[in-house]
C-alpha cells in the first residue's frame, strides 16, 4: 500500500472538494511550484485517483432512477453469476457481502420500465436464487468515490 504525504492528502481533500481547480490554484493554495503540484496529481492518478467524473445533482429532471439489489446465489455458480451481472451496462457497483444476501447490486435506468427490464434480467440469471430490490428516494449524503484516508477516521470534516 502506498502512503500519501500530507500535502498528498490535502491535495486529494481539494481535489475531493473541487475536481475542476486549475493546477495555478492548487499550487498556490498548497504553497508549491506548479510542477512540484504536477509531480503530486501524477502520483496521485498512479496510486489513488481511477478517475475524474460528474455527479449530476439528484434533483436533476434527468437524473436516473438509482435502486439497489440485494440477491443470494448459489455457491457454485459465483463467478458465473457476478461476470453476467457486471455486463449489464446500467450496473454501476457490485460488492459481495456478509449477511443474509451474497451481493449487493447498485443500478441506474432512465426509466422505471428500464428497471423492471434490468431486475427481470437478473432474476433470470442461472443461479440466482432470490432478490430484494430497495429504490433510492433521495440521496442525503455520499463520498462513495473517496478514497479512505486513515488521517481523517474518528475525526469529523468542516461542512
């Protein structure tokens, strides 16, 4: 595992803040030489950083619908099961987990006929015994894409 320096850090908290920062900006608000803050966003796309994105403000007219499912699957069908669901293109996050489910399934579709469409889809994978479905009314708060910085934990964050 790679350790970040805590300027590292706290170019990853403004980043975290402010994707779209201009390397001037940053540089001066860290107190480094613009290549010396270049050097650092390098490493950090090598070790933390997957990638850049937008988040689009769920009460955007076009945001999509988000649901979560929850399945149990037969164990020797495993790979088989998480392979097929990883093709669906509106599948945006699939974890194993410890409980009463196997998996856990983040999804988005434009519609709610896109949805069923995607949850009948699963349902029909050979080996999936059984689903749950939870559909997000609303998103409160999320720092899913962040990475986990140890310096911060137990310590909460000016808001």
């Amino acid at each position: 595992m790679t350790t970040l320096s805590k300027r590292e850090q706290e170019l990853l908290q403004l980043l975290r803040e402010d994707a779209r920062k201009s390397v001037t900006d940053l540089a001066k608000e860290l107190g480094v030489s613009r290549p010396t803050l270049q050097n650092m966003m390098k490493k950090l796309e090598e070790v933390a950083i997957s990638r850049y994105t937008v988040e689009l403000r769920p009460t955007f007219a076009n945001a999509p619908i988000r649901a979560y499912v929850l399945l149990n699957r037969e164990p020797r069908r495993s790979a088989e099961i998480l392979d097929v669901i990883m093709k669906f293109p509106t599948v945006r996050y699939v974890c194993t987990i410890t409980g009463e489910f196997d998996v856990i399934v983040e999804l988005e579709a434009g519609q709610y006929e896109d949805l069923e469409a995607i949850l009948h889809g699963i349902e029909l994978i050979d080996g999936v015994v059984r689903t749950q479905t939870y559909m997000v009314l609303s998103e409160n708060f999320s720092q899913k894409d962040l990475p986990f910085l140890p310096a911060s934990v137990g310590q909460p964050v000016g808001r």
